[in-house]
C-alpha cells in the first residue's frame, strides 16, 4: 500500500537548523511530484516547497532562502532541509505525493522552534 512517512520533526532553537525526510512506498517515486506542506496551530495547511520529477522547484516566499526541498530516486526519498529557523516556522510538516489525479499525504512530524 501507498505510503508516507515523515521524520526528523523534533525541538530546535532560533537560527537553529533540522533537516526533515519523507520515506516513500508502494507507487512510482519518480513519476510523482513531492511537496513539503506545513500547518501551525489554528492556521490553514499551507505549501512550503514543492520538487517536480524532473528536479524543478519553488518554494514558499517565506522560507525562500532559508529552505531547500530535494529528492532522491534511487532511495524514494525527500527531503526539507531548513535552515535559520524561526519560532514561527513551528507546524507540523507534511509531506505530499501527486500524479495525475493521484495524491497521498504522510502523517506530518512536528516541527517546534523555540525563541
């Protein structure tokens, strides 16, 4: 069965970096565009970084430039690495697969940045 699961969530500081992995299975990892989504308490889900199949990416203005999005085929993995994160970086992030008319989402992992 299809999944996704996130880790690397956890408490960090101010400035402060965490790198976030989303294991994929049971589809056609390179076929799918993956995305990084977050949503902090009483706020809508909202996208922060997306990756294509063929490695394009965007990303939300207000991570630009402190977050990049990756992805490795060979392992059905990607990834988030952040850096100089703030408190209001603090969500649970997700992660998405889509295809076509295909989409799956992983559980989320917590992300909290301590001030």
């Amino acid at each position: 069965q299809v999944q996704l699961v996130e880790s690397g969530g956890g408490l960090v500081q101010s400035g402060g970096s965490r790198k976030l992995s989303c294991a994929a299975s049971g589809f056609t990892f390179s076929r799918y565009a993956m995305s990084w989504y977050r949503q902090a308490p009483g706020k809508e889900r909202e996208l922060v970084a997306a990756i294509t199949s063929a490695g394009s990416t965007n990303y939300a203005d207000s991570i630009k430039g402190r977050f990049t999005i990756s992805r490795d085929n060979t392992k059905s993995l990607v990834y988030l690495q952040m850096n100089s994160l703030r408190p209001e970086d603090t969500a649970v992030y997700y992660c998405r697969a889509r295809y076509s008319l295909n989409s799956y989402w992983g559980q989320g992992t917590q992300v909290t940045v301590s001030s």
